[in-house]
C-alpha cells in the first residue's frame, strides 16, 4: 500500500521521469563559537545526494548549532555553504533548504487541514489532503482537529510531511522519527530513502541502530569537526565499536 | 513549615541572583569583563546576594509606599477638605479590592513551579510558609507605611490599628474564599473578566463616594473587621484542611509559564498562547473568497479575536471610566474645570505618555510569536522575503484596527472633556482627534517596525535581544520627554502628524530592506 502510494507521491512531487540530478553541498571553514565557548572550528565537508547522512555526536557537541548555521537562523563566525548542482556551483539559499526541528513547530492555531491546504496553496501545488494524510497516516477523524491538539508525535508527521512536500534540495533533520509509532517510522525510513537520489538528506539521531540501519555514511560531530566513519568491511558490531570510541576521543583543543 | 519557608527563600534568592548575573553578562561591557565562573565564585556572589537582597528590600517598601501615597494623592484630589476620611474610606475600599483580586496562593509564579513542579516540595507547607511569611510581610509593611503616612495625613492610631489588622485578616480570608472558588468552579476567579470587572468597578465607584462628602463610618470599619476577625480561624482552618495543593499548583503553574521572563502579569501569558474555545469556529462568511496568506493571516486573526482584541477592550472600558469620572469631575470642581481647559490647550504632549501605555502593540506582536511565529519561521517558504512583506503589511492593518477601538474611545472622550469645558473652536475637536488617530497608528507602525526588525525572541519563546528591551526603554524616554513639551494645540497636532509620516516612511523602509535578514527565530 505504502509503495504505491510512495510512488504516486513522487510523480507528483519529484517528477521521477526526469534524469537524476547531483547534488553537492560544500561546506567551507565554518566556525561558530558561543562567547568563549568554541563550538564548530574550521569544518570543511561535502554532503552528495544519492547518499543520507546520520549526523551523530555526544550531547552538546554542536549538531542543532551545525544544522543552524547551515539554516541561516544564528549568525556564523566564518564560513560559506555552496551548492553544486546541473546548473553549476551557488552560494546555498535557505530556499533550497527544509528543516525538520527536534521540537516539532506547526502554526498550532490551524487545523491540519487548513495548514496542509494552506501550504500547498502557495507553494501552487495541487490540494490533495486526504492523499498526503493518507500517506503520513493521519486519521479522518483527527484531521480537523486544531494542530495544539495534537500529540508531539502527530505535530511531527505533520512537519515531517510538510517538509518534504515543498521539496527542497537539501533536507536537515534534527533528531526526528524518535516520536512517530513504530508503523509510520518504517515508513518515514522508507520515503527518506526514495527520495535520497535527488537530495541531500543530514539525519542527526543519537539513536546509533537507527543511524546505522537507515544511514549510508556516518558522519560524527566531534572535537568540533565533521569526521566522516569508513565502514570498509567492517561487520555491524565492529563498525559500531568504531563510531563508539571515535565519540569517545575528546581531544582538549 | 520552617525549614520550607527557608528553602523557597533560597530558591528564590538563588534564582533571583542567577538571573541577575545572566542579565548582567548580557550587558555589552560585561559581557567580556564577566565569564561563566561567577556562577561558582563564592565572594562575587556574597556581594551579588547582598545588592540582590537589598534591591528586594527596597521594592518592597518602595512599592507599599506608593501605594499609601498613591491613596494620599487620589484623596487629596477627591475631598481635600476631609483628607483623613477620604485617606481612611479609599484605604478601607481598596482592602476590600484587594480582599478580592489580590490572591498570592493561586497567582501563578515561577518560584511554585520551580519549587512544587521541579524540585517536589511538600506543596501544603509550602502554602502554608508562603502564607504566613506573606501576611506577616504584609502586617510590617502597611505598619510602616502607615508610620510615614502619617506625617502628611491625620489618621486616629486607633483607627490605623484597625485597618492594618482588617488588611491582615481580610487577607486570610481572601486566600480561602479563592481557594474555595476555584476548587468549586475549577477556574482562578479573577480570569473571568465579567465578574472581576464588576467587583472592581462597583468599588471603584465606591471609593469616589468622598466626593459627596460621604465617609465610611469607623463603626461600620469595626464591624467589618469583627466579621473578618470572626471568619478568619475557619478561612484559616479551611486553607490547612486542603489536601490537593499540590495538583492545583501543578496545573496552574506549568513550565510554559516558568520560562516567562519579560510577563508582569503571570496569567496573561499563559492566556496568551491560548485559542480560546469560542473562536475555534469561525464563520464562513469571513473566510469567503479567502486564500494562501489571506486566508492564513485571517484564521490567525479569527482564532486569536479574544487574546488580540481583549486587552485593547480592557483599556477600552477602562479608558471610558475614566473620562466619565473626569466628566463627573469637571461639571462640579471649578478647579478640575480649569484644569481640564488648561490641559487641552498646551499640554497634548500628555496624550504621548498615554498613548504609551494604552497601545497594544507590544501584546499583539508577542501573540503573533507565540502562536504564529514561532513555528512558521521554521518553515524557510515563510521567510522568504516577499511573504514577509506580505504580511507584514497585512498585520500593519490588523494592528491599527486593533488600536483604533481604544484610540476612538479617547477620541470620543476628548471631545466630551472639551465640549464640557465649553470649548468652541472647532479646529481643537477637529485636531485633537486626528492626533489621537495618528498617535495610535504611529505607535502601531513603531512596535511592528521593531518586533520585524529585532525579532527579540527565542525558540523558548523568552525575550532575548538587550536592543529590543533598549529600544522599548528609549521609547518610554521619548515619549517621557514629548510630555514634557508645551506647546499650543494646533502646532503640537501638526507637528506631531508631520512626525509620524516621517518615522513611518523610513521606518518601512528599513522594514523592507532589513526584514528579510532581521526576522527569524533567535
């Protein structure tokens, strides 16, 4: 049922049929300090589509602070975010960037409905409501019902969905998923992978199984840089073992 | 009881004193000559506690004093012949205002949370110690006060003994009649505005009764204070029998409240994220041919009519108090005549202060954070700079609308004020009203203005930017000194209106050109 409607959902959203674009997001000395606290120093990465990245770290190493700074809400030291794509190499627009927050934000005076309608108003998209509560699982009974009363786990499908509708090319998420019901986890999972060919997708969980289990690198926020983890061939446990003392090297910069 | 009276102190003294270190770092020359060690130093802290506890102190009696003084300075303007009974009958109204409106055990407080919600204090004896420490507080205070009063106003020691002590118990008795309430009717009296605006006027209008040479009698004053004494062991027995405390402090003060900073008011905050039931549907009729922002700016508006429109109606209704009273005032006091007719012609600078004060604008744009805002400048399709402007202008016109019901009051009253005064200049009607107008679209325009251009909040929706709160301290500044301006009618009104066409002008200029980059969540 979810794969059919998966596919629906990406003619109407992505045009599937067209060729697939490569994405690339450079990163360029970004650093970001919070008075004398030095939080992200120099980092230099690059994020492709066609790949999601878990963005894992220890409490407090800078995750929210990476995905800000990359997302225009706090002011950074230094740095330059560029994207790379078939039209050639731009500064990066908080256009072509969707975020989904740790703690849900939906307008909670709206219904679902009317957010949903109102949001695809202006994006001119075409209203289809009950196609896309289908999709994220959001009952008819529940659908006009206002967004403040909805559970912490409804508000996220709802931000989750608006997000992705408006297809923008690189996709921050911040610790999502951990809220949903185990049912539409696996399918969020399953939508996330579909559309990775043409997006830049950044996971941050501190959920390491399900890093590792929907992630195709694991990047690590540590010592205030973005540090890439080679699986190689490394079997699961190993590979865990890896990431776990890679987080454990502090090193007193 | 002891022990808690001594932990909630020192919560509130830790609290007090981390917050003044932490607004103190936000400071821009502290900011580097202060790190995070203060938090830990022993020393600084001492000296830090001491001018902390010293700077209660001084609020405490700063503010009782004003109150007595503020009685002194109402009855000397109601009945100067008969001050001491004036001063004893507003006195006595006033406590039975308070015997009403002034509930420490359900007002909402960040120390309950912190105390009761965080740290899981025993909630009975922490009423209990607040109770007891508050009406001792209390006792000591208008004491004091009554001591310094009573070098400007006669009032029999006999008589103060009394009103100190119907204070005291009046208090008690207060607290339970609240509790009862509420336990009853599962809501804090005071949020229904019907019922507190009611009490509150019918007093008010009381204590004006000076004004026809009528007094409260002191054996009607000792009467009251029998039956307060009377009643005052069971209130007091009623408090201490309830078991519940706990759950009624949970549910009154929660965290959203808690993180409130900038709230003089603790309930209005909590109102203030809030859809009211009422306004949940709304009629089709409105939402007629309505789409994309349109539609959006109006369900926000429709959703949020009583948080938006309430307090504009408060002032409203309060706004036509006053200028009835002031009415009342000038038809049988040659000298309030005078007075009147005097103000009207080189004192419009007043109207500046006042408008101040009455414009809703800083309530309105922190609803339009805490309900719209917050969560919708997550989405970037919402700060695209186009949308901004958009509705930018939109709210510009909701906010006007907002302010004009209080602005049409005064300008109604105004003219009442100047027809009674027997001015015949139509020009003065005619120039005072379109001040008015403009004021209150200057100060819409000026509160928009900064809420985009400084955006002061955070994602905990606690006001963060020092600039907004400089900015709203110049303003005051300003307007402070505009009052002070004499100048007549006619060039004040036109200059004034000059102003505010210029301040509007560039002020959306920099709207539109700073905007995009300015607004969004800190």
């Amino acid at each position: 049922m979810i794969d059919l409607s998966l596919f629906l959902f990406e003619k109407i959203c992505y045009n599937t049929g067209k060729e697939v674009i490569n994405l690339k997001l450079e990163i360029i000395n970004l650093s970001k300090s919070f008075s004398e606290k030095e939080v992200l120093k120099d980092i230099d990465f690059t994020f492709e589509s066609g790949k999601i990245y878990g963005l894992i770290g220890r409490n407090g190493a800078g995750k929210t602070t990476f995905f800000n700074s990359l997302n225009e809400d706090i002011d950074i030291d230094s740095g330059f975010f560029y994207l790379e794509d078939s039209y050639g190499r731009n500064r990066l627009d908080i256009k072509d960037i969707g975020y989904v927050t740790s703690v849900a934000s939906v307008p909670e005076f709206l219904t679902a409905r009317e957010f949903l309608t109102f949001f695809l108003e202006i994006n001119k998209k075409e209203i289809r409501c009950d196609y896309y509560f289908d999709l994220v699982k959001i009952a008819k009974e529940d659908q006009d019902k206002l967004l403040k009363d909805y559970s912490h786990g409804m508000k996220e499908k709802m931000q989750i969905l608006i997000n992705i509708i408006s297809n923008p090319k690189v996709l921050l998420l911040d610790e999502p998923l951990t809220s949903l019901d185990i049912v539409v986890q696996e399918d969020m999972k399953k939508l996330l992978k579909g559309l990775k060919k043409d997006h830049i997708i950044i996971f941050s969980t501190h959920i390491l199984e399900l890093a590792m289990d929907l992630c195709d690198e694991i990047v690590i926020l540590n010592n205030k840089k973005l540090e890439k983890v080679e699986k190689a061939n490394l079997n699961t446990k190993k590979y865990k073992d890896k990431i776990i003392s890679a987080l454990k090297d502090v090193k007193n910069a | 009881m002891l022990n808690s009276l001594r932990m909630s102190l020192k919560i509130d003294y830790a609290y007090s004193l981390n917050s003044f270190i932490y607004n103190l770092r936000r400071l821009p020359i502290f900011k580097d000559l202060i790190t995070d060690d203060l938090y830990k130093s022993k020393n600084l802290k001492k000296v830090v506690a001491f001018l902390s506890t010293g700077w209660a102190f001084f609020k405490a009696i700063f503010f009782n004093l004003l109150y007595f003084f503020s009685i002194y300075f109402l009855a000397s303007l109601i009945n100067k012949s008969h001050l001491s009974l004036t001063f004893i009958h507003i006195y006595f109204i006033f406590t039975i205002i308070g015997f009403f409106i002034n509930n420490r055990l359900l007002n909402t407080s960040k120390k309950k949370y912190f105390s009761i919600v965080l740290f899981k204090m025993d909630a009975k004896e922490f009423m209990e110690s607040s109770l007891v420490y508050n009406l001792f507080k209390y006792l000591l205070l208008h004491s004091f006060s009554f001591l310094i009063i009573s070098f400007f106003v006669k009032v029999p020691l006999l008589v103060i003994v009394q009103l100190v002590l119907l204070a005291f118990f009046s208090r008690i008795t207060g607290e339970a009649l609240n509790i009862l309430f509420y336990k009853r009717y599962s809501y804090v009296w005071l949020n229904n505005y019907y019922l507190y605006f009611s009490i509150l006027i019918s007093l008010l209008i009381l204590s004006f009764l000076p004004l026809k040479n009528i007094f409260i009698s002191s054996n009607l004053i000792f009467i009251v204070l029998l039956i307060f004494i009377i009643i005052s062991p069971f209130s007091f027995r009623y408090l201490v029998r309830v078991k519940d405390y706990k759950l009624i402090f949970k549910k009154l003060n929660t965290k959203n409240m808690a993180l409130s900073e900038q709230e003089a008011l603790s309930y209005s905050r909590q109102q203030m994220v809030e859809v009211k039931k009422k306004d949940i549907n709304i009629s089709s009729k409105r939402l007629k041919n309505k789409k994309g922002y349109d539609l959006f700016n109006t369900i926000f508006f429709e959703r949020h009519r009583e948080i938006l429109l309430r307090s504009a109606k408060k002032f409203s209704l309060f706004l036509a108090i006053i200028y009835i009273v002031l009415g009342f005032l000038v038809l049988n006091d040659a000298n309030i005549f005078r007075g009147v007719n005097a103000f009207f012609s080189s004192n419009l600078g007043w109207f500046v202060l006042i408008m101040y004060f009455i414009n809703r604008g800083a309530i309105v744009t922190q609803a339009m954070f805490f309900n719209c805002d917050h969560a919708m400048l997550r989405y970037n399709f919402y700060r695209e700079p186009k949308v901004l402007l958009g509705l930018f202008k939109k709210r510009l016109k909701l906010l006007i609308k907002v302010n004009l019901l209080p602005a049409t009051v005064m300008v109604l009253g105004n003219s009442l004020l100047l027809y009674l005064t027997l001015n015949k200049e139509v020009y003065a009607y005619l120039v005072i009203a379109f001040y008015i107008i403009t004021l209150s679209i200057f100060f819409s325009v000026h509160y928009l203005v900064i809420y985009y251009l400084l955006q002061p909040y955070n994602s905990e929706m606690q006001l963060k930017k020092v600039s907004y709160s400089l900015v709203s301290i110049l303003t005051y500044g300003v307007c402070y000194y505009v009052s002070t301006v004499r100048l007549n009618y006619l060039s004040f009104g036109i200059l004034f209106i000059i102003f505010t066409l210029l301040y509007s002008a560039i002020s959306l200029y920099l709207v539109y050109k700073f905007s995009p980059r300015t607004f969004k969540i800190n």
